[in-house]
C-alpha cells in the first residue's frame, strides 16, 4: 500500500534556540534544521557577553 504522507522518521527536525532574561522571561530566538546550527548560534550569542543564558532544544517554539 502507498502513502502519500511521509513518516516520522523521515520528517525534517526542528531546533530552537532560547534566550531568558534577567526576569526569567523565555523568548525563543531562532529555530533552525540541525542541533549543530542551533548550537552554534547559542555560542555565539553566548560568546557576545549578554547577561541573558541562550540553550537549544529539539522542536520548534509553541
């Protein structure tokens, strides 16, 4: 049988990267295809000397 939907684990992944502020306030600043792209932009926010944290996680921002 065909299927015109692919499945999961072909499906492309998705990465945000997050920004919290002083306040605690989260705000998702990019989302991006691979952990290694979302990564590297967490370092380089990180590596500007910001007061806020910067991580990745895995799915894009609700």
């Amino acid at each position: 049988m065909c299927s015109w939907r692919t499945s999961r684990e072909t499906e492309p992944e998705s990465w945000t990267v997050w920004r919290q502020d002083d306040h605690g306030n989260r705000f998702p600043m990019d989302v991006l295809a691979t952990e290694r792209t979302a990564r590297c932009l967490a370092n380089l926010y990180e590596a500007r000397a910001h007061k806020q944290s910067y991580w990745v996680e895995r799915g894009s921002a609700p």
